[in-house]
C-alpha cells in the first residue's frame, strides 16, 4: 500500500513545477504589466546610479577648483621668486589675495551645496577677519556653520573665530554665547576658557580668580593653562599710573601801553 502511494506520489506533478508553472502563466497573462514595471524599477535604479555618479563628478571638480583656490594663497610674491626658478607668482600681496578670494567665491558659487563650496565659504570668511572685516566675516561663518554637516573639519575652527568676530564688534553676549557651544564639539575646557577670557575683558571683579581656577582644573590644557595664567598675572599688576597733566601755561602778559613823549619845551622870544 504506502509503495503504490509513493508510486502515486511520484507521478503528481511537483509543487515547484505547479507553482512556477503558474507564475509563467501569469506572467504571459499579464506580460505588458510586468514589463512596464520592470522598466519602471530599471529607470528608478539607473536614475539613483546616475545621480551618484554626476554628484561624485560634481564633487571631484568641486574639489579641484577648490584646490587650485588655496594653492594660489601659497604661491610667492615676486620679490620672494628663486631666481632660475620658473614660479607663477603675484606682484603684490594685495593681488594675491584679491585672486584667492575670486578663485574662492568662483568655488562657493558654481558648486553650492558641496562640501569644497562650504570649505570654500569657511575660507572667505577666515580671510575677512584676517583683513579686519569682523562683520562680513561673522555673516559667512554663521551662514558655514548651517550648511556645513557635523563632521566638517573645520566647524570648531569656524564656531571660535565667530566668538572672536562677534567680540571685535562688542557683541559680548553673542560672542559669549557663540564661545559656549565649543562644548558641542567635545571642547569643554576651551568654551571655560574663553568665558574666563572674556570675563577678564569686560574688566569683571572676578575674572582674576576665574583664570587661575581654570589654570588649576584643567592642566593637561597645557597652552590654555599657560594662557589664562599669563592673564592672571597681568590682570594683577598695578593699573599704570595716570600721567601728570601738564602745567598751565603762564598767561601772558599783555604790553605796556607806549608813553607819550613829553612835549619840547617853547623857546622864549
């Protein structure tokens, strides 16, 4: 009995060969919709491929224009060439400058939304403050410091020197804040400096004491703790002594009014 069963069993057809034979028969039924949706799944593919691919081009270029910018800011001055040395050099520092920001802002332009473009913007605006520009500057590093993603390298370059840009233009609290989110960044010890900094600036009766409290917590910050003791100890010395005011002039007098001459005398007839 179960050997003609088996027999029985082996001549049923198998339940993939079911199975598959009506998947095919589905698909010669329905052979226009599976095409379209094939298509459909190829084009959305080759377009995300494509989108990959045109970004890492853009990307590639991005950073060859940007290179080329900052390699322009190493190039020497005339007057600094080697003779017998064949060099592109600039005739003037002023020239020289003035190239690298085109070159940089050619950058930030033509490629926004990349990362050399946001480089670049970081770039424009340490060479504004450098130039003493503290309030362009500012703008363009707030501007870098909201495009640009968590793991630039340079936004706690760019989240300090917006601190110090903002203190140029006696934005004390603004510059204060901007020096506190240095603890965003893992730099804890930096943002307590800088606080103590600035405490010392705006002439605060405890800023002397706030220095050597940092200087003291924190001594593996070794050039911090150097720093802010240096500022303690100048923030001891005597405030220099007022210089006298000069002496008032002595008035001068005014002249004699001329005597009259006495008059000849007559001569008697």
């Amino acid at each position: 009995m179960a050997e003609k069963l088996d027999r029985k069993q082996l001549k049923q057809p198998d339940e993939f060969q079911v199975l598959a034979g009506k998947a095919m028969q589905w698909v010669a039924t329905h052979q226009a919709k599976v095409v379209t949706g094939i298509v459909a799944v190829a084009v959305v593919v080759l377009a995300g491929w494509g989108f990959s691919a045109w970004r890492a081009s853009r990307e590639e270029k991005a950073g060859a224009a940007l290179s080329d910018a900052l390699e322009k800011a190493s190039r020497p001055l005339a007057s600094e060439a080697i003779p017998g040395q064949p060099q592109d050099t600039f005739p003037t520092k002023e020239e020289r400058e003035k190239a690298v920001i085109a070159a940089l802002q050619t950058v930030r332009s033509d490629f926004g939304g990349s990362r050399a473009a946001q480089t670049a913007q970081a770039q424009i605006a340490f060479h504004e403050q450098a130039s003493g520009d503290n309030a362009a500057a500012a703008k363009d590093l707030q501007e870098f410091l909201a495009s640009a993603g968590a793991g630039h390298p340079l936004r706690f370059v760019a989240q300090e020197a917006l601190g110090y840009a903002l203190e140029s233009q006696g934005k004390m609290d603004e510059a204060k804040a901007a020096f506190d989110k240095l603890s965003d960044f893992n730099m804890k010890p930096r943002a307590e400096f800088q606080d103590a900094r600035l405490a010392l600036v705006e002439g605060k009766p405890d800023a002397k004491a706030q220095l050597e409290k940092f200087a003291k917590d924190n001594p593996k910050e070794t050039e911090l703790a150097r720093e802010a003791n240096a500022r303690a100890e100048l923030a001891s010395l005597p405030p220099p002594s007022a210089a006298p005011a000069p002496a008032a002039a002595a008035p001068v007098a005014a002249p004699e009014p001329a005597k009259k001459a006495a008059p000849a005398p007559k001569k008697k007839k």
